[in-house]
C-alpha cells in the first residue's frame, strides 16, 4: 500500500497533532504568575521531553507493529479513525466557545518543575491523534529513507515550532493572538477530517474493498510500482541459475564492498564534523548565559537552536548512511542482483542544511 499523503500534507498533520495549537494555553495556565525563566526552563524541558518520545514512536513504531502482525491498511484506518474524531470533535465547536472554556478553566496548583512533563509536554504537546499519526506516516514510509529523513526533520520542525512558542507565549497572549489560535485550529480541523477520510478510503483501495477512482497522482504511482513488479518477475523468469564463484566475481564484489565502506567512512567523518561544530555553538550558548548577556545578545535562543539543528543533523545523517550500507551489503551478496537507485542522501541533507542556514540568517538580523 501506498501513503498517498505529501510532504505539505504531513506536516499539517503533524502541526495539528503535536504542533503549538493546543499546547499555549495550557503552558500559559500552567505557567501563570511564575518567573519568564521559570517559563523557559519549563518550555525546554517539556519539548526536550516531547522530542524524545516522538523520535521513539518514530523509530520503534514501524517494528513493535510488524512484531504484533498489524497490516499498514489496518493501522492507517485506525489512524484516519481517530484523527476523524478529534477533528469533529474540534468542527463541532465554536471558536468563541473554544476561547470562552479555556478561560473559564481553573487555575492550577502552585508550579513546580515536573509540570513540564505534565501536563504540558503530555498532553499539551503529545497527543493520542498524533502518536496515532505519527506512528502511520514512519510505518508507509518505512522503506524509502529518504522519506524517512525528510518526516523526521518535518516532526522536528514542529518541535521547534513549539519550542518558540511556548517561549514566547506571553507576547503572543499580550498580543491578543490567544482568540486566533482556536479560530486556526478550527479551519484546519476541517483539512485534518479531510486527510483522515482520505486515509481511510485509501486504506479501502488497496484491501480491495472499495473501487474509488483514485487521484491522478495515485494512479501513476500505482502504474508505476505495477511496472516495477512486472520488471522484476521478468527478470526472475528469464534468468538462468547463477555460474559458480569465479575469482573475478568474488573481486568484483570485494571492491564493491570496500567502495561502500569507504562512503560510510566518508558520511562518519562527515557526521563527526556536524556534530562537533553543533557542540561548539552549544558551548558559545552556555558562555552566554553564564555571563548574563543571552537574553540580550541572542534573545530567541537562535544560537542553541542552530547548535543542536547541527547535531540532530549529523546523527539523522549517520544513521541514514549505516542503513544505506547495511541494504547495499545486502543486496550484493543477492544472488539475483539487480541494480535499483537509491535515494541520495546528500540530497537530503542538503536541502536540511539550507533549512538550518535560513534560520541562521534570520537569527542573525534579528
């Protein structure tokens, strides 16, 4: 089965889910009448939280649901089920009355540094719908890592989103924008219900339970996986068994491997590098604070920010580069070898570097 969900389309998902919306006026009424450093300790720790959890599901979902015998259509239901219902729940709403019962909410104990656990990073910022979701889009996109990569840079883009916000969630609330985000999370609680039917209908499709005309896009990816399939059972009927080891094929393969070691070296060293520079940008963060000046140099909290993009990129990068050579080991040793291109992952990392060195910019002019 095919995810036939966009890049645009998970990040959606993933902001309605886990992103900012829902997680502001609980921080704001957890947080009330405490210090701003209280504040941005208790935001750091709670997405540091939230990051943590969600990279597990991330990482851990596509194999807990294969060990338990769970089919991509059944969880994709599943997931368009539940992201269904927390949107109508949200539909069936109004903005005023979502404004006017988040006011009228009591205010909570005195706050100690646990809330940042809960309730704010659980459930403000992880929710049930997007553990739901997020364990869907890892699961259809298990076996492209670059599709990999890219969702979890996406899911790491709206940690930040949180990130941000949460830190300045007193400007955004003096501001009058606390009226606007229920308003927001209503019309794109429509797109979301929207999404969650188009999963489930897809999930329909490929169980052959429902004949629905699929999209123009849908149609040319399913040609073309049937193509593929074609090809390759083509091969599998005409070729002959495989000649003997010779010593010129063992070789060839030897140097094979030994130019795929050579690349992992390559993307080790470059990791390495990503890594020790995000680390040192993290120390020149901590010289800043412990002289008292971040709040007034650096007052968005860029440079750590942009310290810890550089890590997280190095260690996504390393372990795209490991998986990339443990399939190319693999399909050498293949006794009916055929050649099929891969992903690259400078791509990715490219266009991850271009991300990270616009935030830079734009944390520098500010």
């Amino acid at each position: 089965m095919r995810f036939e969900l966009s890049y645009a389309d998970v990040f959606i998902l993933f902001f309605l889910t886990l992103g900012p919306l829902k997680a502001i006026l609980p921080f704001a009424r957890a947080t009330h009448g405490t210090e701003p450093a209280f504040q941005r300790t208790v935001a750091w720790r709670a997405t540091v939280i939230a990051t943590a959890i969600v990279l597990v599901v991330a990482l851990l979902a596509p194999l807990v649901l294969t060990n338990w015998h769970v089919s991509p259509p059944a969880l994709a239901i599943t997931c368009g089920i539940i992201l269904f219902s927390q949107a109508l729940s949200i539909i069936m709403q109004t903005p005023g009355a979502m404004a006017g019962a988040a006011a009228q909410q009591p205010s909570p104990p005195p706050a100690s540094p646990r809330i940042a656990v809960f309730p704010v990073a659980i459930p403000a910022i992880v929710t049930a719908p997007g553990i739901a979701a997020l364990a869907a889009v890892t699961v259809f996109y298990r076996h492209d890592f670059a599709d990999v990569i890219v969702v979890i840079v996406i899911l790491l883009a709206v940690m930040v989103l949180n990130l941000l916000t949460l830190w300045n969630n007193e400007a955004i609330l003096r501001h009058g924008l606390a009226g606007v985000l229920p308003v927001v999370g209503w019309v794109l609680a429509v797109l979301q219900a929207s999404l969650a039917v188009q999963i489930v209908i897809a999930s329909l499709r490929a169980l052959e339970i429902l004949n629905w005309p699929a999209s123009q896009a849908g149609r040319r990816q399913e040609t073309m996986s049937r193509n593929r399939r074609l090809a390759r059972a083509a091969v599998s009927a005409t070729s002959v068994a495989p000649a003997g080891r010779t010593t010129a094929t063992e070789l060839i393969k030897e140097r094979n491997r030994l130019a795929a070691d050579r690349t992992l070296m390559a993307w080790i060293r470059i990791a390495l590098s990503l890594i020790g520079f995000g680390f040192g940008i993290g120390k020149v963060y901590e010289y800043l604070k412990s002289v008292g000046i971040h709040n007034t140099v650096d007052p968005i909290h860029s440079t750590l920010i942009f310290g810890a993009s550089f890590i997280g990129l190095g260690m996504l990068a390393l372990v795209a580069a490991v998986i990339q050579h443990t399939r190319i080991l693999q399909r050498l040793e293949a006794p009916d070898y055929a050649y099929n291109a891969m992903r690259p992952i400078t791509v990715t990392v490219a266009i991850m570097l271009l991300i990270i060195g616009a935030f830079g910019l734009v944390g520098i002019l500010l």
